[in-house]
C-alpha cells in the first residue's frame, strides 16, 4: 500500500477523506409545502466531504459564498485560488468549485478555532497559519494509540500486500500505518462535524448550481447508473494496485451488464481522489445500485473476497 502522512494531508486538501455518500438524488426544488433541507448534506448528500458537511444553506449577499461569524469567503477568493493553480488542474477545479470553496473555508475555520484555543493558552502561539493548524490537530490526536490486536487484524486483511514478511517482521511498520489512519480517521470526524460546533452559511444558490457540475464525472455517474459498483481509486506502479489490476478486468468482463467496475488513476484524477477522501491506495469502494457506499476496503484484496462482498449485495 501507499499512504500519504496524516497531517501534512490534513493541510494540503484538509480532511476531504470523510465517507463520500453522494447518492443519485436529484437537486430538483422540494414539492410545495415539503421542508426544504437546511443543510449541505440533506439537499446534496455527499457533495460536501469535510468543513462544509454541516453548513447551512443560506441566501447570502451576492458574490459572496460563505459565512462564519466574521469569516467571510467570496466568489473572487475561489476564483483566485482556482488561478494559482496549473492550468491542466483549472479545469478539474472549475467543474468542482465546490471543492475549492470547502478547502479554502474549512483551512479558515480551523485557523479560527486554533486561534481561538491559542488565546486561551499562555504559551506563545505559532508563527503562521499552517503551524497553527497542525498544533490544533496535533492536541486532538495525542492520546491516539494503535494495539497490537488492530496490528495483527491489519497484517491478517492485507498479507498479499507484504511481500511474504510475516507479522514480526513488519509489526513496526504496520503499526504506525494503523496509527496514521486512526489519527486521519479521527481528524477526519472533527473536520466533517465542525458545523455541529459553529454555524457555518454557504450560498444555496450558488451550491445548486456547482453540485450539478460536481457530478460530471465516471464515479458519480456509475453510482447514478442503477447497477451496483465497484470503485477501485490506485495507480500504475504501485505494487498492491497493479496486482489488483488484471482482476479487475476480470471482474469487469465477469459482471458485464451487471455492475459497474471502475479503476480511478489518482494521479489523473486528483480532485476526485481528493473529494473521495484517498489517503492510501488501492482503495476498493462498493456502491449498491442506489448509489450508496455499503463497504470499503484498503489495500490488495483477492478476486475470491471481492466476490464474496459482491454476492452479500446481492450480486449473482
């Protein structure tokens, strides 16, 4: 497996590793007289994945886009960002502005926060925001600890994967990968509920319109298709991926016409890996035909398993 650190991570594409539950729903207006959802994540399940899961959808002034307390992000803020980047990357950005927009607010949320908790602290603050963010994170995850038990259990789910060490010899290795992906699961749920904690206003009419953008993509429209399917996110060179590589195509050409199996190069598709929350890969998602995440699963994984997972969803 290849795995990213966790609060470098967190930093660079702020938590957007929380469960992606992007249903086939429609953002069509509610009936007359229904309740229309409050909230990013009732009116477009699985558009936002971190900061702006619990935001609030708001008619805002024009142009601009969020709101939290004397935090104010515009329009122009996510178009400037957008146009630092390369521009091959403009256009995966632009499709998903949204995307931007939940980065750029959740890193100024989180600054807010860790400025606030520094406040409360005597000790001297951190010099920039980065290092504010990381110190934040950090004391939210000290008490973290990886047993030997998740150890072995880890070892056990992805042998294949090791080269035929045994456990001795890569225990140690194992151990702090474990504790990586508990500390990322953990920055990941604080992220996710951070509008369970403070009132964050995005603008709904500009939500509705990039959340139909959001969803131009293969992982979106499998997931809207009606069939079940199997999302693979890896790349070429990477040894657990590449081995996965040719069952793929064996399950693809099996399930022909019965569920759909997909292979997401994350280096070609930053974004979507980003948005899928891809920490370490390969990353197996299974999506029931209603478009619905059902199982998970990291690291190599044998053709008989995943078949198994395919017939517990009904797949014959």
């Amino acid at each position: 497996m290849m795995t990213r650190n966790v609060l470098p991570g967190i930093v660079v594409l702020l938590g957007l590793s929380a469960p992606c539950v992007w249903t086939s729903e429609s953002a069509a207006p509610k009936a007359e007289g229904e309740k229309k959802p409050a909230q990013v994540r009732e009116a477009y399940p699985g558009l936002a994945t971190s900061g702006l899961t619990y935001a609030h959808l708001s008619d805002l002034p024009a142009g601009v886009l969020l709101k939290m307390e004397s935090l104010t992000i515009t329009d122009k803020d996510v178009a400037g960002e957008i146009a630092k980047t390369p521009q091959a990357m403009q256009v995966q950005l632009k499709k998903n502005a949204f995307f931007v927009l939940e980065s750029v607010g959740t890193r100024q949320i989180l600054v807010a926060l860790a400025k606030a908790k520094t406040a409360e602290q005597k000790d001297a603050p951190p010099s920039n925001e980065q290092e504010m963010i990381q110190t934040y994170l950090k004391e939210l995850i000290a008490d973290v600890e990886a047993t030997d038990a998740e150890v072995a259990r880890f070892y056990e789910e992805n042998k294949d994967a090791c080269g035929g060490a045994t456990l001795d010899q890569v225990k140690d290795q194992l151990k702090q990968l474990v504790l990586q992906q508990k500390q990322q699961d953990l920055i990941d749920e604080h992220v996710r509920t951070l509008g369970q904690r403070v009132r964050i206003e995005v603008s709904a009419a500009w939500t509705r319109e990039k959340a139909v953008l959001a969803r131009d993509n293969p992982v979106d429209k499998a997931r809207a298709s009606g069939k079940p399917s199997l999302i693979d996110f890896g790349s070429t060179g990477c040894r657990p991926c590449d081995m996965l590589a040719p069952i793929l195509e064996t399950l693809k050409t099996k399930y022909a016409g019965k569920v759909n199996v997909l292979f997401i190069h994350v280096g070609q598709e930053q974004i979507l890996a980003a948005r899928y929350g891809i920490q370490t890969i390969p990353m197996q998602f299974f999506y029931d035909k209603d478009g619905k995440e059902v199982f998970r699963h990291v690291g190599f994984w044998p053709q008989v398993e995943i078949e198994k997972k395919l017939a517990e969803m009904g797949v014959q």
